[in-house]
C-alpha cells in the first residue's frame, strides 16, 4: 500500500532540494507532480483538487521558516495536509456511561467484517474489557459459524441464533445479543451484521432495522481498501442508507494504490478508526492519521 505514492512523491521532493527559494514555477511544477501522484494512487478528485490548493496557498504564503530549506518547507505542508484529509487526530470508541457499549458493524459481504468483529473484540479484550460477539449475519450461510471460530480463537463468547432465540431474524438476534450481555455483565457488544456483495435496498433496511432496535453507541463501516474509489461510492450509501460514526479500512497490507484510505475521511466527514492489515486476529488497531502520513512521506 502506498508504494507508488511514497516514490513519486519523494522523486517531487527530490527535484526541490538543495534549491534557495522556491519560484512559482517551482511551486507549479511541485504540485503538478503531487497531483498527478494522488491521482494516480486513486484519490477522489475533490479531495485532490483541495489539497492542491492547500499546498500551493501555503507554499507561496508566510510560511518560511528559518530552521527549514524550502524542500522541508514543502515536505512539512504536505504531510500536515496528508494528516487532515486522514482525518486529523485519532479517533478513539466512546463508551456507553451505563454499560453495556452497543458496537454495530456495517460494510458489503468479503469486506473483512467478520474476521474484523473478532479482532476488535480481542483488542477490546486485551484492554480490559468483556466483550460479546453477536452473530447477526444470517445472510451469508457460514457466516455464525465462522465468527464463532474466529470468536474462539480470540478466547470471546459467540451469542449466536438458537432454536427459539430469532432464528433467521436478524433483529430479534441482535436485541437478544444486548439483552445477553446485560444478563452475563459483558460490557461491550459487538454486532456483526450481513453485508451482500452490492448495495441493496434490503440490505440498508435490515441494518437500519437492528440499527432502531439496539440503539448502538457506535456503527462502525466497514470497507476493504484494496477496491479503491467504489470505497468511496459504498461508504457515501451506507451514510444515506444506515449512517455510521466511524470507518474501519480492511485490507492495509494489501497492493493497493491507497486512494481509499485518502479519500475516505474526507469524502464522508466521517473518520477512519481503525485499521486492519492482514488475516491475523491481532493485525489491527487504531488508525493513527499522523503515523500513515509520516508512512507515506517515509
Ligand atoms: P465478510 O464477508 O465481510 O464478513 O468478510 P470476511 O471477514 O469473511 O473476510 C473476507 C476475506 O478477507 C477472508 O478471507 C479474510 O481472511 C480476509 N481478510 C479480512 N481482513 C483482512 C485483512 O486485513 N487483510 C487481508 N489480507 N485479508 C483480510
């Protein structure tokens, strides 16, 4: 991820050192080249069009600092520009004030939702917390079955559909799963819900269904990097669809081009929380927008 990115942009800066100032035609070139970097990375074009003229207005502006060369300079505005479009600062969970905290997750079938409500219950785990997994996907047939693996794996209860307990009713499951873990004192459920392989208008009912029966305290979408500006498509139809507060992006350690996880804070108001990067359970954990620029700027 972010490979080609990382080298155009360091070949950008490359051509600006040793110089004394920096000309207009400098500041032109420069972001001529960063531009056509974040395209070809697969960053929306808004949030391109945007950061260009953020760097350029802040190159040519008051910025000149005696402790840096203009390449510095020009380095500096870019990764602070990177930091905000990733949102800024991170992004932690807020916690229900009377327990049990209601996490919701939302995203298309294969987008890593599953593997993802295990890590991030055993991340939960590993900070003290008592988690519940329910198993609200009924739609892709193994899905309960590997969410209670996975839910073993990372030593945490698997509420899943029993005879009489909402069989095939994804809502009933839910209401049950928070109605559980208030009876066992688990403090923090986590709702796996069904995704398909396209947006649909049963798919957006269904999560808008659990969403007005539990309530959650956080819904997080979550959304596989690796498919690029569709990310930004399918995050903008949950928002109208379902509304979330957060974005999880799977699949960081990926080829990709890394344009979803540029454009994705920006294009949705809403901020990435976490990511995921790889199969293991514990390839996770809070996405830290100033630690993936300073990666990008590496
Ligand atoms: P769901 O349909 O959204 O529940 O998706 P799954 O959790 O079943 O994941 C789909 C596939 O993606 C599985 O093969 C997972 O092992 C894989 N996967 C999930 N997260 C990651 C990740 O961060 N990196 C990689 N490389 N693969 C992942």
């Amino acid at each position: 991820m972010f490979t080609t990115l990382s080298d155009r942009l360091s070949e950008t800066f490359k051509a600006l050192r040793g110089k004394g100032r920096l000309s207009e035609a400098d500041i032109d070139a420069t972001a001529r080249e960063i531009r056509l970097a974040l395209l070809e990375a697969d960053v929306a074009l808004p949030v391109v069009k945007d950061f260009i003229a953020a760097v350029k207005e802040r190159a040519r502006g008051e910025e000149v600092s005696q402790a840096l060369n203009p390449a510095q300079q020009v380095v500096k505005i870019v990764n602070e520009e990177l930091v905000g479009i990733l949102g800024g600062e991170t992004r932690r969970l807020t916690f229900a004030k009377t327990p049990p905290t209601v996490i919701m997750l939302a995203g298309l079938q294969g987008s890593g939702k599953t593997t993802l409500a295990a890590k991030l219950a055993l991340w939960l785990k590993d900070q003290g917390k008592s988690p519940l997994l329910v198993a609200a996907d009924l739609q892709r047939p193994n899905a309960v079955n590997q969410l209670q693996v996975n839910g073993e794996r990372a030593g945490v209860t698997v509420f899943a559909p029993q005879p009489g307990n909402g069989v095939g009713d994804p809502v009933a499951v839910s209401r049950e799963g928070v109605a559980e873990a208030r009876r066992t004192l688990h403090d923090v459920v986590i709702i796996d819900t069904a995704g398909r392989l396209g947006i649909d208008e049963e798919l957006m009912r269904q999560a808008a269904d659990i969403r007005d029966a539990v309530t959650p305290d956080e819904i997080l979408f979550v959304v596989d990097a690796m498919i690029g500006q569709d990310a930004v498509n399918t995050a903008q139809a949950f928002l109208d669809g379902v509304g979330y507060d957060g974005v999880v992006l799977t699949k960081l350690d990926g080829d990709a081009r890394g344009g979803a996880a540029l454009s994705i804070a920006k294009m949705t108001g809403k901020p990435v929380m976490f990511a995921s990067a790889g199969e293991k359970l514990t390839d996770f954990d809070l996405f830290h927008p100033d630690r993936m620029a300073s990666r990008i700027l590496d």
